[in-house]
C-alpha cells in the first residue's frame, strides 16, 4: 500500500512538473517596449479587419499553442536617422541640408500591424527607408523656396517636411516624434554674398560710430584742457592770495612774540599760585589723614576693646561661677566613686602584692644560685688560662729566647720610637750634611739613644716573668696609652753632595 501512494504521489509530481512546462512553453509576455505578433490563427483585432491571420499584443501575457502559431517581436523603441540630402533651391542654387529625424513605431494596432506587414524582418532597414522618404519630401520642399526663405524661416521648412512625410509615415506604422534642420551648407558661396552688404552696411556704421566717438571724444578733451588751464589760473590767483595772507599773520606772529612771552610767563605765574594753593589743601588734608584720623581710630580702638574687656570679664565671671558650680558637683561625685573605687583597688593591690613577693623571692633565689655557680666557672677558667699562658712563656724563653725579645720589641716598638724622638723635643734649628745619608745616621743614633735595643728587651721580658703582666705595664688586654704626636718646628736644611 505505501508503494502505491509512492508512486501515485511521483505520477502527480511528475504531472505538475511537466504541466508547469508546457504553461511556460505556451505563456508569453510582452515587455512594455515591445510588441507580439502572433501569427497561424484568425483573431479579430480592434481597428483590423477580420480574416488578418495575426494577433497583437502589449504590455501583457498570452498563451501560443507551440507548432501551431508563430510568435515575433516588433521593437517600440525610438529610432534615430541622419539626414544629408542634397537639394536645389527655386533660385537653382544647390545647397546640402542636414539634419535628424527621430521615429518610432506607433503604440495603436493598426501602426503596430502596419509595420509588422512591411519591417517585421527588416527592421534595421526601417532607418534607411525613412531617410529616403524624408530626402525626397526634403528635395521637393527645398526646391519651392528661396535661400532666403530657408534662412529666415528655418521652422516653416520643417512644418512642411513633416506634414509632406505624416501620411507616408503613417502607412509605414511609423510617428515622428523630432525633425531637426541643424545646417544649410552654400558650396556656391551665395549665403556668404548675401550677407557681404549687410556686414558691409555694419561695418560702415561702426566705422561712423566709431568716428563720431573720437570727435566728441577730442571736442572733450579740448573742453577738459580749457577747465584745467583755468583751473592753474584760479588757483594760482588763490596761491597769491594765500601766501600774502601767510605774509601777512608771520609779520603779526614776530610781532606778536614778546606779546605772547609776557603773556606766557603771566599764565605760568598764575598756574604756580594755582599749585601752592593747591599744595597747601593737599598738605591740610594729608595732616587731616596722618594725625586727626589715626588718632580718632586710636581713642575708637581703645574704646572699643576696653567695653570689649569689660564684656570679657563679666562672661569670664558667670563662666568661672558655673565652672566652680559644675566642678563641686562633679568632684563630689568623683570622690564617691573614688573611694568605691579604692577600696576594691587596695584590696586586689594586696593580693597582687603578696604574689608579687612570693615570685619576687623564688627568683631571687635562683638567680642568685646561678650567678654563683657562674663565678665560680669563670674564676676557674681564667685560673687555668693563666697558668696555660704562664707555661707557654716559661717554654717559649727556654726553647728561643731571642725571638721572644723580638716579638717584645715588635710589641714595644712606638714606645721605642717615641723615647727617640725625645732627644729633638728642644730643637730649633738643626743643620744636616751630606742630604739623605746623615738624616738616616742621625735617626740611627736617635733611635741607639731612646732604646737600648736587646738589653731593654730583656729588662721588659724579665718583668713580665716576676710580675705576669704585659712588658708595657698595662693588664692583659688593657689598651696602651696613646701615643703623643711630636709637633716638628725646627728648620732643617740639607747639604748638597
């Protein structure tokens, strides 16, 4: 059973398919600028006689049995065509006109029928046959007139090839919808003739205007000449005047001058009695400023702040009063709570205190245990440390005693050095031969005199061996005193070699 409406469903599809084929094999549209020309069946058509075996359509579909009618398309777009006719006027003058013609075919059914009868298959020939209907109606026209006409009434020529040409047009299913002229050549040179006198009548009348223009142009320059030298003559006659005037008011200024000076020196007078009055308003009101006023606010300002004192004090007393009052109050309240307060603090100072005591003494007690047993290993480590060093002496001056002097002297040695140096402590002036070699033997001889070498070094080694002390007579590791820095003020001047 589902094969079956399987199939039956592929039948219906297969169905649809090949109907929506067929619809689009059979339906046909017309574009708006076209037309269909339905051929193989009698139609009756508006405006056409029956039995016309075509059928027209536009601007809308149609269906065609496909083998049994024949469907072509006539194009409604414009159509455009040069004119270049050559023609000879009613004077027998030849002339070539040139223009365009703009067409169509009409939009009715019986334009469109008539065209499809002659241009169905011709239509880029229908330019060419226009052109020829249009030379020939041109020719016609053009040969009826003048030049003269065609010149001044380029219009009337088209209105008459269009007219000649509407009836002709009209069979052909063609509308003219523009005819433009847009030249007449003249190879014979009349059109140019014709215009030679009335340029020549131009050109005469510009030449007159022209000449009439520079005369009045030199009558006014004459006229303008005449004004200017009139115009020199007024106004030198003015300049005269004028500088006699000038004469005239310097004469009047040079003796005008003492005049002028008296009267200056009068102006400066009165302006300097003018400045002392004013001097001494302005002194008036300085002293106003610096003395009256100062001392004014001076007497306000003790004024004021003694009232301001005044205010002070009073508050300061009812301030002081209410103090006093809210003072008594609270220290009574503070002496309560004080007393509450140490009561339980005495009672818990005493609990804390007998604690503390009890703490305080089994510290003490081993801390005293402790630091007794610490002496006690400290003094027997230094004991033992002594008498290993003792020892250690005791064998070194037995085994090398002169390295141990040494060791003593390299110990001692500042103090050595210093004990020297003491011989030149009272020295002033000292003279020294022969440069480097005598400084080095007097400071040998200085050094002989402050130190008795190995001999003192025994001395000290013998010391220390009766006393057990360092050969400086210092404590183990007490630091020796330091040493005195000699201040140099002799004057030393070496001899040359």
């Amino acid at each position: 059973m589902p094969m079956v409406i399987g199939v039956a469903a592929g039948l219906v599809l297969a169905a649809i398919i090949v109907l929506v084929g067929l619809f689009k094999l059979m339906w046909r549209v017309a574009e708006p600028n076209e037309a269909l020309v339905i051929s193989g069946s009698k139609h009756r058509t508006e405006g056409l006689g029956e039995g016309m075996g075509f059928r027209i359509v536009t601007g809308r579909g149609t269906l065609v049995l496909p083998g049994v009618q024949a469907v072509r398309k006539l194009s409604l777009d414009l159509n455009e065509t040069e004119l270049s006719v050559d023609c000879v006027t009613q004077q027998g003058i030849p002339l070539k006109v040139r223009g365009v013609v703009i067409f169509k075919v009409g939009d009715d059914f019986v334009s469109i029928a008539n065209a499809a009868r002659r241009f169905l298959d011709q239509q880029r020939m229908m330019a060419e046959r226009v052109h020829n209907v249009f030379a020939g109606h041109l020719r016609s026209i053009v040969g009826g007139l003048t030049v003269e006409d065609m010149i001044r009434d380029r219009e009337k020529l088209t209105g008459q090839t269009r007219a000649a040409c509407g009836t002709e047009m009209e069979k052909l299913g063609l509308i003219v919808d523009s005819l433009q002229i847009h030249e007449i050549e003249d190879p014979t040179g009349y059109i140019k003739n014709l215009a030679m006198p009335h340029a020549a009548a131009v050109q005469r009348d510009a030449r007159i205007a022209q000449a009439e223009a520079n005369l009045r142009a030199t009558e006014a320059e004459q006229a303008a000449f005449a004004r200017m030298s009139e115009a020199t003559r007024d106004s030198e006659i003015l300049q005269a005047g004028y500088q006699a005037e000038r004469d005239k008011a310097a004469a009047s200024s040079r003796q005008a001058g003492p005049l002028a000076d008296a009267a200056a020196r009068q102006e400066v007078v009165v302006q300097e009695t003018r400045v002392a009055e004013l001097e001494a308003q302005r002194r008036e009101q300085q002293l106003q400023a610096d003395v009256r006023k100062p001392a004014d606010a001076q007497a306000y300002e003790k004024r004021t702040l003694a009232e301001a004192e005044r205010d002070a004090r009073i508050s300061a007393a009812q301030a002081k009063a209410k103090e006093t009052e809210l003072a008594a109050a609270a220290e009574a309240t503070r002496v309560k709570t004080a007393a509450a307060a140490e009561a339980q603090a005495t009672e818990a100072r005493g609990l804390a205190a007998a604690k503390a005591t009890r703490a305080t003494g089994e510290a003490e007690a081993s801390a005293t245990q402790a630091k007794g047993l610490a002496q006690a290993e400290s003094a027997k480590a230094q004991g033992l440390a002594e008498a290993e060093a003792i020892k250690a002496r005791a064998a070194a001056l037995a085994e090398n005693q002169e390295a141990v002097v040494a060791q003593q002297l390299a110990e001692n040695w500042p103090q050595i050095v210093e004990a020297g140096a003491s011989a030149f402590g009272n020295v002033e002036h000292m003279v020294l031969l022969n440069g480097a070699e005598g400084m080095s033997e007097m400071f040998a001889k200085a050094l002989t005199m402050g130190g008795t070498g190995l001999g003192l070094a025994r001395q000290l080694l013998a010391s220390m061996n009766q006393n057990g002390d360092s050969p400086n007579g210092h404590a183990p590791g007490a630091s020796s005193p330091p040493s005195k820095s000699i201040p140099i003020t002799e004057e030393v001047r070496l001899g040359d070699k």
